[in-house]
C-alpha cells in the first residue's frame, strides 16, 4: 500500500503510523461532506495516447485488462494471469475502521475479464494488493501464488489449499504459454505495516493487520512477448541484471514524493537496463473509489502524480520509450516483441 512518507527525519514505525492515521482521518472527513472534492493533480490520463495498439510499425501481441492499482490481466485467448486481483476498493472512511472484501465489487470487476483467470500472482501482503485474492480465485478456480502471509489472507477466505502456493524467488512458473519469474524487490519507501501475517486474518479486519512481507516483481515471457512488471515503485540495483523486456508495466505510487534522482534510479534499473521500449504506468489511482467510475489520481495528500509524470517524460525521451496509460476495464492489445 503506498501512502505519503512522514517528515524528514521521524523514521519510527510509531510516528509513521499515527501520521498515515491522520491522514486517513482527513481525507474521510473531507470525502463525507456533501460537494467537496479535496484536491488532486491535474495530470488528465484520458488525454495520453492509449492506443498504443496502433501506434506504426507494431504487432498485434498479448491482450490486456487494467482494474486499477496494480491488477492487471494478461491473456492470449487460452490462457490468463492475473497479478493481485484487487477490486474492492474500500473508502477512506472504511479504512478508518475495519475491510472486507466485497462481493458485489468484485462480480463486477471480474465481468469485465474477458476469459478464464488460471493463476493470480500478488506482489505483496497490503491490503490494495492482497486482499480479494482469495475469493477472486473461489470465484474463477484460479491459483493465488504470493507470500505465506499473502496466503494467510486468503485462509482467511476459506481459500482451499490446493489453490494456494508459495511464490518461490527465481522460480519460474509455468501457465500455458505464459512463464512467470518472480523477483524480491523492494516496497516504495517507508511503507506502512511492515511485517508478516502468521496467521489466517479474520474478516472485516483492521487495516493495519495486512502487513506487507516480501515484495515481489514478475518477469513475464510469452512468445508474443516479455513484459516485466514492477508493482512498487522501488528498485535494488541490478535486481533484473540481464533482463531484456519489450514492455514494462511500472509502478508509480508516491514517486511523486521522492527526489528526482530516486526517481531516475528506479527509471534506469528496471527501464533503460532492460531495454524496454513501452512503459504502462500503474498504482497511480485513488484506490478507494469504486471501478464503476473512471479512474482519478491519487489525491495531493498521498501523492502528487504530476511530478512524477515530470520527471519520467524526460526519462523517457532520453531512452527512445512511448509511455502509455491503460484505459480501465478494457480489453486493449499489446504490441508483440520482436
């Protein structure tokens, strides 16, 4: 879960905690008043070039679904992988008490898969990440591979077994023609509820019982195409040493609150390194706000997209790469590798 860092200075899990709290706090104050709209940044992703589909000279390749945050759905018409499955979406208000998955949320979301979801891989153990995986995967006979704490969210589902794995780092698991390799890379900085989950997490739960564990990043590779996908906005240097990619799928939540050059670091490792030349922004979005309406950008509280979008442009001019938003709930087609 990606929140505002607390001052320069304050590193204590206690401070970090009463300031999310108290930001959590205002922004459901501010969202309960009728007609009052905090603020936001001014970045319009409908007016960026979505089609990239058609952009000259690219083939068709892999089919794309964007359910907000850091769900995404990969399919080639026979098979499809999910990473998180996260649809809920609970207010700011609801986080201030105690969250659930929602049903209804989530039949609604996954009306708009357009086939069969075979397997689920979460990044991490927060709640805008794991927390539906479990009954996403009752509800499509899918597998749910992430964390054991990731999978103590889904016990506490009722998930049963057999659709439970552990994601093992360097492994590469194999889904049709779909091979996924997991890498442990870092949570964006000073995250909330570090920590792991020892136990089956009893529903509605506290927001702060969804405590992070590893944090994972997934090297995709498919005949029509490898595609690396990077939930949390941070890097380990030389993480994807070697890694030669056609698409990367980049996590940009609070990366308007880091420094330029942290953010020329991130860009650098998991962009320029693997030779990507398509990069797909996610974990942008409010994630309180419900799919049935369009997306919004996090408000200026948590995060100041506009910033971050500053600093990538020039990145990716530099490096000859076409960033490109993800419509929601929209099947889209990737361009192919070559």
């Amino acid at each position: 879960m990606e929140f505002l860092r607390p001052a320069t200075g304050f590193s204590s899990r206690r401070i970090k905690i009463v300031t999310v709290t108290a930001l959590i706090v205002l922004a459901a104050l501010v969202g309960a008043l009728q007609g009052v709209v905090y603020a936001r940044p001014a970045v319009d992703v409908d007016s960026a070039e979505v089609l990239y589909e058609r952009d000259a000279g690219r083939k068709p390749g892999l089919r794309a679904v964007f359910f907000g945050t850091s769900t995404i759905l990969l399919t080639d018409g026979m098979s499809s992988i999910m990473t998180d499955g996260f649809f809920s979406r609970p207010s700011w208000l609801r986080l201030m008490m105690s969250i659930k998955p929602d049903p209804e949320e989530i039949n609604f979301a996954l009306r708009k898969a357009p086939s069969k979801i075979d397997a689920i891989f979460v990044a991490h153990a927060h709640h805008d990440h794991a927390m539906d995986s479990g009954l996403v995967a009752q509800k499509t006979d899918a597998i749910v591979y992430g964390s054991e704490s990731t999978l103590n969210i889904a016990r506490g589902q009722s998930t049963p077994e057999h659709q439970l794995r552990v994601l093992k780092v360097g492994q590469t698991v194999l889904i049709g023609h779909f091979r996924v390799t997991a890498f442990e890379t870092p949570h964006s900085p000073d995250a909330i509820s570090p920590g792991f989950i020892t136990h089956p997490v009893q529903f509605p739960a506290k927001l702060g019982e969804f405590r992070a564990a590893e944090n994972h990043s997934f090297f995709v590779e498919h005949p029509l195409g490898k595609v690396l996908i990077v939930p949390s906005a941070n890097y380990s240097v030389n993480a994807f040493e070697g890694l030669q990619a056609d698409i990367v799928i980049l996590g940009i939540g609070t990366l308007g609150r880091q420094s330029n050059v942290f953010t020329e670091t991130y860009w650098n490792e998991v962009v320029t390194k693997t030779g990507a030349k398509l990069v797909l922004p996610v974990h942008w979005d409010d994630f309180t706000q419900s799919l049935r309406a369009p997306l919004v950008p996090l408000p200026l509280f948590a995060d100041n997209m506009n910033v971050a979008m500053e600093w990538l442009g020039p990145l990716a001019k530099r490096d000859g790469v076409a960033i490109r938003f993800l419509p929601s709930l929209r099947e889209v087609t990737l361009p192919a590798g070559n």
